[in-house]
C-alpha cells in the first residue's frame, strides 16, 4: 500500500491493521474489530499492558472469531490422555504448539498467563520451537479451557492428529557430548606431549612415562566414545557390502590406537594419541556442522499434521467429539465453516464449497450438492455441512496416497554421495602402496614391516576428505538457510547440483493463492458504487469475496443492511440507497453462465446488470523470470491438478519445449515423476501442497515452498520461503559449487598425504611430524572450504 | 619433579570441570531457544517473582 493512504486511516492498536470504522474504540485506542478490542481489554484489566510496548501493534487479527465449542474434543478422556506429558493429583503439564509466536511480546503475555488465569501455575516458551510448555491445577480449570485462554488473546494451539500418534524424538544430542569430550582429551593429550616433542633429559625418564600413560588415560575416552560414529556408520556400510569412507577412517582410528599402545606399553615411543584425538575432534566438529537441524520445521510431515484431532459426531440429534481414528464408516459428521473434511463422504446436509487447493490444486473452492461425495483435506468455506462418512480416515483417497511406494522406502538414502567414491579409489590406492612398501621393508629390514604399514594408514586415512566435505557442506547450508532455504540434510545439496529436469506445481507453487488477478468487464462503475460493492464484499468470507474487496483495496467501507449470503450462488444487500447483488451468472442473470466457469463474479445494482469480475491466477513476480532462465538449461514440466485455461500464458512463460500436464491428481503427479527417472531423469519437484507430497517424496530432490514457515508443509528435502524462489538458480550453482570446492580441498589434503607418506615409506614417520601435519592439514582444509565456499556465495550474490 | 605432578593434576581437574560444566550446560537445554531468556531477563516482573509476591 501507498505510504499516504496508510496515513489516512487509523491502525489498529492490537494488530496493526487499518480500521475500517473508526467507531470500535476503548480508552482513546481504535481497533479493527471487537475481538482485538476484547484482548486489549483482557490485557488492560490484568494490567498486562507492558505487551503493547514492548513492540509495536503486536497483536494478532482477531476479526475471524474462532468457534465457540472448538475445542469441546479436549473434553475427551482418551484424547486428553494423549496429548498430556504429565499429570498427578494437584497439575498437569502439557506442551502446545502457538504458530503465531513471533516476538517477545508474545513471549512476556504467554509465561505471565497465570495473571489472566491463576490456576496456571507455571508457562515457559520455546521461542526457537514455537512451543509453550504450561503446568496447570487440573482440579480448577480444564483443558479445554485453558485451550480456549490462549485462543482469547490470540494464541490458538494447533493440534493436528499427529499429536494423538507419536511425541517427537527428543534432540539428539550425544555428538555434541562426543564432541566436548573429544575436545577435552585432545587439548590435553597435546599438552602432555610437548614434553615428548620437545625431548627430556635422561633423568627425567620416570616423567616421561608418567605423561605417556596419561595420554593412553585420556585416549580412552575417545576412543571407544567420541569415535563410535565412525565405527557404527563404517560397520553399517559394510554389512550392507559397501565401503563408505568411514570404514577406512575406523580403521585407521584402530591401527593409529593399538599401534600406539603398544609403543607404551613396550617403551619404545610416545605414539599418536595426539593426532588421533585431534583428527576425531576436528571430524566430529565437521559432523556437527553438518547435521544443523532446524529445530522449528519438520521435513517428515505426513497428512496427520495437516489432519485436526477431533471431528463432531452427530448422533441422535446430539454433538459429540470423536477423535478422528474412532470416525467408522456411517457416522455422521458436522463440519463447521473452515474446519477440514477428515474423511471420505457424502454431503447429506447444507450446501458445501470446498477449497481443495491444498489438496488437488484446484485453485478455486468447489461446489457441492446434496449427495454429492466430499474428499477428505478439503476445506469447507461456506456455512455448516454435515457429511455422512463412507470411508475411514486411514481409507481416504488422500490418506491412501501415504501407503504408495514413495512413503514406504522412507529411511534409505535416496543417492550415494560421490565423497564414498572418491575415498574408495583413495583407500585402493592406500592399500597399494602401503603393501608395496611392506613388500620392500621385508626385504631390506623386516623389523620395520608392521612399523612402515601402520605409519602408512595412520597418515593416509581419508580423513582430509571427510573434512573437506563436512565443513563445505556445513558451510552451504548455513548460506542457504541464511537465505530461507532449508536443507534437510547434506546429501541434497549433491542432489540438487545434479538435478537434469525440474518439475513444477501450479497452484501456489508459481502462482500464489494469496492473491488473484482481476479484471473488470462492463459499465463503468463510479467511486460510489466500487465502494457499495467492496462493502458487500467484505460481508462474506467467501474467497471470491475475499479476493474482490481485496482488490478495491482501502477505501471506506459503507454500512450494509439486509445483507443475504446464498452459499454457492451469490451475496446480496442494501448499501446505501441501491441493492446490490453479486454472485454466479446463474445467481444474477438467472441462466446457466456461457462459460459455466468458477472464476467469474457477475455484479447487478438495483437489478440492472452491470459487468463482470473474472478472476486469474496471479503468477509469482519472480515465476517468469525464473522459468525463462531455467528452460535453456534443464528440461521443464509444469504440473497441475487445474483445469488447463491457463496453458497459453504457461506455455509462453516455460517455452515451447516444456511439458505442460493439466487436471493431474496426486498420484498422477507421483507416477510422471517415476517415468521421468526411469528415463534416467534426475528430477527436482517444486510443489506446496499435499497434492504435491507424493511427487516431492520421489523426486531426486523435493523442494517445499511455503509462504510461512510455520505452516504445514509436505513431507521434502528442503524448504524454501516462497520469496526466493526467484534465488532458485543461484541456488542450484551454488550447491554445485560445493563438489568443486570439496573436491579442490581434497587435492589439497593429497598434497599433504604424499609429504606425510614419503616418511611413513622410510619409516620415518615420528610423532613429532605426524603432529605438526595432521593439526596443518586440517586448519588448512578448514580454512580453504570456509573461504572458498563464502567466496563463491559472494560471487552468486548470496 | 614433584611439583610438575601436581601442576598436571591441578590443570586436567580444571579442564575436566570445564568438560564437566559444558555438558551439563548442554542436557539443561540452555542452547535450545536462544531468544527467550535474554528478552525474558527484561521483563519488569519475572513470571515465578510475582507469583511469590502476590
């Protein structure tokens, strides 16, 4: 919006938004409507008033009022039982999930609840997980209840089924302790071993021993704890017949180890504990980068989380919760105005106008009649309906699509990375020179054999590789999370470098549902009227409606009387002296619309027909351009579960060579996806919607656009703010980037090796120099992934 | 001699106490959320001081 129109109108003084009346006041403040107005009372009545400045307008909208019995279903034994952590006769304690957390405003009005509600006894927020842990005294408010509190001052909990199913897993964090134990036992065993590097004096050979058996003391812990990683990871690769790199990098961790205390324990020299400690220490530093998990997006989301706990059970006559896996097939379910369809029926009261386009895509709200079958995942957007259910939740069409292929191989990595590879050549190599070199000290002075064979492993582990590739990686998914693109893990950023086509989603995907084009058609309407028909507009919570006063933007709004909502035809009502009615051409012209199309809204004042609105679907800004630079580089399809009216504008925006696929269900999407690979298609999907879960599940690597980030998004590889996706090129150079990097590291670290090797050759290898190489060579790596990595972010303009 | 011995176990003691403090620090959970206790330390009354208050 223009600066000086904002200026014009008064904010509200909860949220932030423009009044439109200026008459809700309280205490000199204005608000947009009666709910913010409801918690600024709340809040000035408990003297909670510190919440409006700390920030300012912190509030959240309040206009949509959430229904009443909402959260009747916490009422339920068996559903309470299972959402609660803890309980005991005096409190109980359970954790919410708030979405709507965004600063510390909410932070001081949540754990101060007990003020508003004296029978809490205790609320701590987790800003990082948008989670609020509350104790409360179940014997002075119930559950319900105290749900029902933080919706009052906007914070409505969202509890999805998958609440009732599994708790989360708790952080890991054993390789952090790994880590600081590592760290610890390294530091010291180097200082204990200066001594040995530096050379004693013959009186002091009891010293000598004593710092000796210290660091065999201090080695310990690392060894058989901080390293476990590796030995588990390596021993996993090889009962499954594949060398990974951690088997070589175990096995050197071992002969380093044993070859070690056996020159203790005989008295013969100081071993490697130094460089052991100090290369496991600097691996797990690089693991820990790596594995950076975002503690506040869930990249294994399937539909229970986007499914409510509860639906409302009609049974003779009376409403009653059921938590949604008890649903059987011919019950009858009521379903309120926004609530979501939890399983397959048939609309047996009310008219419903479902908005399917999380589901299918479908980018405009379908109607239904009575007898008609309703899917479940839609939402129902006009008054109450009830559905009676003919298939179980677990039975549904969109449930079923979780039990194809693409979800059951969900654990097993999708690619191998090229690191494996690399280090397997690496460790052939290894293997060859450290038998040559065991070959000819067998012949010159076979004493040195096992010498000479163990200082080779010791100096040539791929270590330098791991390193190299960790701290790359760790590096990139920092760059890329910094700019709202959030990796599930390392291996899909290899992934993404490799991509050779790219798969669009439609419907919120390059267009955005947030917004809709619209244009007029017909008789001029003057100032007065756009203004009557945005007023009526702003009545109805219909999406057309919502879209259409959207479009006349702020102007003031004018009283409507007589206002009549016809669900699935049209709105009408006075406004000022003239009867304006909006709605389908049916509604309107009374005949069948030409088109029969669902995007058009015909507008009549005082039964006089006056034009038509029709709507499009408005394409991301950044679409275009993205789509233009992509076609002359991978191969591109577009898929949508829409009807194909907009072919001509997508076929101009991806090019002539793209395939463009229209009316295509989710399973269809999952089975295109599948034809591609088998072509030997390395496929990147970009989708939004549960429509879409099945195709990012399969694809190569999936990408989950979201306006928001706390929304619910389908189970992917990575997550991106809906605002980059004009990044996305650079966001695939980038991860290309990263195997040159690693590999240019890696080059490096051989350069080192063959210094280190042409000593343990000779027999050489000392401790001394195994210390000043192995500390060089990793700061080196260290330095030269962080630096070239950031470099090529600067040069992608990150 | 003497000296060097207690000078070794004086510092490993210290730099276990530190090993120590780290992972106590971790399992307490005071790197999970990284907003909520500076912002909350400026709050005028702390949730669990009114409540012994009032």
């Amino acid at each position: 919006m223009a600066e000086a129109s904002v200026h014009n109108h008064l904010l509200c003084f909860h949220c932030g938004e423009v009044c439109p009346t200026g008459n809700i006041t309280a205490e000199d403040k204005h608000f947009c409507c009666e709910g913010c107005k409801m918690v600024y009372q709340l809040l000035n009545k408990s003297g909670l008033c510190d919440y409006y400045s700390l920030n300012d307008k912190p509030g959240l909208n309040q206009r949509i009022p959430v229904r009443k019995d909402k959260f009747a279903f916490l009422g339920d034994e068996a559903i309470q039982r299972k959402l609660i952590t803890f309980s005991n006769d005096q409190q109980t304690h359970i954790t919410f999930y708030l979405p709507q957390v965004h600063c510390s405003s909410c932070l001081y009005l949540l754990e101060n609840l007990h003020r508003l509600q004296p029978a809490v006894i205790s609320a701590t927020v987790n800003f990082t997980r948008k989670e609020i842990s509350i104790i409360y005294d179940h014997n002075k408010l119930s559950l319900q209840k105290l749900a029902e509190l933080l919706t009052s001052i906007g914070y409505e909990p969202y509890i999805s089924l998958q609440n009732l199913q599994n708790h989360k897993p708790g952080v890991k964090r054993s390789l952090i302790y790994q880590l600081g134990v590592a760290g610890f036992c390294f530091a010291n065993i180097m200082l204990l071993s200066f001594p040995e590097y530096l050379g004693l004096e013959a009186a002091e050979i009891l010293l000598q021993g004593i710092f000796r058996w210290l660091n065999v003391l201090l080695a310990l812990p690392v060894f058989f704890y901080s390293a476990w990683p590796f030995y588990e990871s390596g021993w996993k690769g090889l009962r499954h017949k594949f060398l990974n790199i951690d088997a070589p990098i175990a096995l050197a961790i071992i002969v380093t180890f044993s070859r070690s205390l056996y020159e203790v324990i005989s008295g013969t020299g100081a071993g490697y504990f130094d460089s052991m400690t100090g290369i496991v220490f600097f691996m797990l530093v690089g693991r820990v980068l790596q594995d950076k998990t975002y503690q506040q997006l869930s990249f294994e989301r399937d539909f229970t989380s986007y499914f409510p706990v509860a639906a409302t059970l009609v049974k003779d006559g009376k409403e009653t919760p059921v938590s949604l896996p008890d649903i059987k097939a011919g019950d009858t379910l009521l379903i309120h105005s926004n609530e979501l369809i939890p399983a397959d029926g048939i609309c047996t009261r009310g008219k419903a106008c479902i908005d399917y386009s999380f589901v299918t895509g479908e980018s405009l709200p379908v109607n239904k009649e009575m007898g008609e079958m309703v899917y479940a995942g839609g939402k129902q957007t006009g008054s109450a309906i009830e559905i009676l259910v003919i298939k179980e939740v677990a039975q549904s069409y969109l449930t079923r699509l979780w039990s194809a292929d693409a979800f059951k191989k969900n654990n097993e990595p999708k690619s191998i990375s090229f690191v494996h590879l690399l280090s397997r050549y690496f460790t052939y190599i290894l293997f060859t020179i450290a038998a040559s070199a065991a070959v000819y000290w067998a012949f010159t002075d076979s004493s040195k054999v096992w010498n000479v064979i163990t200082a080779v492993l010791i100096v040539a582990c791929p270590c330098a590789l791991l390193l190299s590739n960790t701290f790359t990686n760790g590096n990139i998914l920092r760059i890329l999370g910094r700019n709202k693109l959030y990796m599930r893990n390392a291996q899909a950023i290899e992934d993404m470098a490799g991509i050779t086509h790219i798969v669009f989603d439609k419907t919120g995907t390059l267009t955005t549902t947030a917004q809709q084009e619209i244009d007029y058609k017909g008789l001029t309407l003057s100032k007065h009227q756009q203004q009557a028909i945005a007023s009526l507009a702003a009545q109805s919570s219909h999406p057309l409606s919502r879209a259409l006063a959207a479009y006349f933007g702020i102007i003031k709004r004018l009283p409507v009387e007589e206002f009549h909502e016809i669900p699935g035809r049209g709105i009408e009502g006075m406004v000022g002296d003239d009867w304006i009615s909006l709605g389908s051409h049916q509604f309107i012209v009374g005949t069948p619309g030409s088109a029969g199309r669902a995007g058009e809204v015909y507008v009549a004042i005082d039964d006089k027909l006056y034009g038509h609105f029709s709507f499009h679907n408005h394409y991301r800004e950044s679409a275009a351009p993205l789509l233009k630079t992509l076609a002359s580089r991978y191969r591109l399809s577009v898929l949508s579960g829409d009807n194909p009216t907009e072919r001509k504008t997508l076929q101009q925006m991806t090019g002539n060579d793209a395939s463009l696929l229209f009316n295509q269900q989710p399973a269809d999407k999952l089975q295109y996806i599948k034809k591609l690979q088998n072509g030997g298609e390395r496929v990147m999907m970009i989708g939004d919607g549960l429509n879409d879960a099945g195709a990012l599940k399969q694809s190569n690597v999936g990408i989950a656009l979201t306006d928001d980030c706390n929304n619910f998004t389908p189970a992917s590889d990575a997550i991106m703010e809906a605002g980059q996706l004009r990044n996305l090129y650079r966001f695939i150079r980038l991860c290309r980037a990263n195997k040159q990097i690693v590999i240019a590291s890696f080059i490096l670290s051989i350069l080192y090796n063959i210094v280190g090797l042409s000593f343990a050759v000779q027999g050489l290898l000392s401790p001394m120099i195994a210390a000043i190489l192995m500390p060089a060579s990793s700061l080196s790596i260290l330095l030269v992934t962080f630096g070239s990595s950031n470099i090529a972010a600067k040069l992608f303009r990150f | 001699m003497s000296a060097i011995v207690i000078l070794l176990i004086a510092s490993i003691s210290v730099a276990a106490i530190f090993l120590a403090a780290f992972i106590w620090s971790v399992r307490n959970g005071q790197y999970d959320d990284d907003f909520s206790p500076p912002q909350r330390i400026l709050f005028d009354n702390k949730p669990s001081a009114t409540n012994n208050n009032e």
